[in-house]
C-alpha cells in the first residue's frame, strides 16, 4: 500500500523569522526613527523654546486655519461622498463609468495641478477672475480657496470607502424597506446608515487626516501669506526655509501627533468593527415561538385550525 507523503503547506521557520525582521528593520527605518527625530529636534533647545514657537501668533494663525479648513472640508466631503456611493452602489444609470472615474480623479491627479486647476479658473487671469476682482471676491490666495484645493484631493476618501461597503451588501434590505412603506430617507437613516456606519467612521478618519496634512494643491492656490493663507504644512515650510529649525520641528510635531492619534482611533474603529462582526457571528439564530407562523406547523394556514 503506498504511504500518502506528507505535503509541508507552511513555510520554515527561519525564513518566517527572516521575513519578521526585514518587515520590523524596514518600520524602524522608515516609520520609527523619522518619526523620533521630529520630536527630538522638537525638543532638542527644551519644553521653553517647543512652547514658545507654538505660542507664535502666526503659529495660532496657521493651526486656526487648518482647523477652519478640516471643518469645512471634511463635513462637505461627508455629504459628496454619501451621496456618491449611494449612487454608484444602489442604481444602475447610463454614465455610472464616468461617475466612477471622476470619484478616483484626484488620486491621478497630482495635487500641484489640482492647485493650478483653481488658479486658472478663479485666479486673476483666469476664467471668473475678472468677474471676481469687480464683485470683490477673493477665492484665490484666501481662505476659500485653500477649502476649494483641499476638497477636490479629499473627496475620494470616503466615497471610496464606502463604494466597495455598499455593494457587498446589496440592496436587499433597502428594497425590503421600501416595500412595507418607508420614505427614501427613512430608509437611509434606519437601514442604510446603520450599515456603513463603521466604514463612514473610517472614511472620515482618513479624509480628515489628509485633510490637515495637505501640502500641495494648497501650496500653490495660498500664496504664502504668513498669518493669513499659511496652514500647519506651509507654516512648517517657512520656518525650515528661514532656519528656524526648532519652531518648525515643534509645529511639525502636531502633525506627527494628529498622524498617531488618527492611527489609534483608526485601530479602536476596526477592533470595534471586528468585535461587532463576531459578537453577530456568535450570536445562534432566532427560535420560532408559539406567536410565530413556524411554531403552528406546515399545515396552519390563516383561518384553519392546525
């Protein structure tokens, strides 16, 4: 009789050892130390000078700003973004393709140019430019204009998070509404939201982050006015450039702070997610009672007796 030969379906355990350590050299090389040398030169004069450049009025200015900026842009993108996904997941439309593509436009699209985009459509030689200088409105070179940049390089985040979300799960439960009488609204409030409710958190994690951390589409559509147009990442450019290493290693630490911080809501929202999804998983399916139509036995039928 032939002795069945054993089939090895792992690998050996150097090279799982191998594999560990050239993953955690390349996280300490490229994550950890970068990130350790940003708060020690941070630090590097004492807490005096950090608290000191922090306490900068066009530091307040520029972290105001990025603030304004994330409070405007992400809530926008909340709404775009649901919207979109809505669309794109629950209907079938003759232009769904494009729509689609439009979604993913501003991760092909560097954002210097995105920048540019604006400047050539609202900037003084550009196409509204004229008709803005007369009405006085400013849109480049001002606060709306940096909302404008960073909402067309955010806007994907959440849609795209919530795309893929929605079209596994059908729309099976929405239809199911709809037919015992609920308005579309109630429909997206108590069957849909609940749904991508994890997801949406997730998306918004990351559309605020991007958010505050963008460089260059807002780079280009600012104009660099200190105390003004400048936010977190174009203040931190200044003061490099004018080497006032200290301050602007201190301002850049907030950004490293905000990346940690995102970084852990981020975990707690999976973990939460995860624990979600098994708690459901290990929850046993519902038993018919003596109320229900499975209890009176396959041959009770309203109006006869069982």
């Amino acid at each position: 009789m032939a002795i069945a030969k054993r089939v090895q379906t792992t690998e050996a355990a150097w090279v799982r050892g191998l594999l560990i350590g050239i993953a955690l050299v390349f996280m300490l090389l490229f994550l950890v130390l970068p990130l350790a040398a940003v708060f020690a030169e941070a630090l590097r004069k004492g807490w005096a000078a950090y608290w000191d450049a922090l306490r900068e009025p066009d530091a307040w200015s520029a972290i105001r700003l990025t603030l304004i900026t994330a409070a405007i842009a992400v809530p926008l993108n909340l709404v775009f973004g649901i919207a979109a996904a809505w669309a794109i997941a629950k209907y079938e439309f003759r232009g769904k393709a494009f729509l689609t593509t439009l979604v993913d436009l501003p991760f092909s699209v560097s954002p210097v140019v995105a920048g540019l985009i604006y400047v050539l459509v609202f900037g003084a030689q550009g196409w509204f430019g004229p008709w803005l200088q007369a009405h006085d409105i400013k849109i480049i070179f001002a606060v709306p204009g940096i909302v404008l940049a960073t909402v067309f390089v955010t806007f994907p985040f959440i849609a795209r998070e919530l795309i893929p979300l929605m079209q596994a799960q059908g729309n099976d439960e929405e239809q199911a509404a709809i037919v015992l009488g609920a308005t579309g609204w109630q429909t997206f409030w108590y069957v849909t939201l609940p749904n991508i409710k994890w997801g949406l958190i997730y998306g918004v994690i990351l559309c605020n982050a991007r958010a505050m951390g963008e460089f260059g589409a807002v780079s280009v559509v600012s104009g660099h006015i200190r105390g003004q147009t400048n936010t977190m990442p174009l203040h931190v450019e200044v003061l490099y450039n004018e080497y006032q290493s200290v301050a602007a290693f201190a301002v850049a630490s907030l950004l490293a702070l905000l990346a940690l911080v995102t970084l852990v809501i981020k975990s707690v929202v999976q973990w939460r997610h995860s624990r979600e999804l098994q708690v459901a998983a290990d929850l046993p399916p519902e038993r018919p009672t003596a109320s229900t139509p499975a209890a009176l036995g396959p041959t009770a039928l309203p109006g006869e007796t069982p």
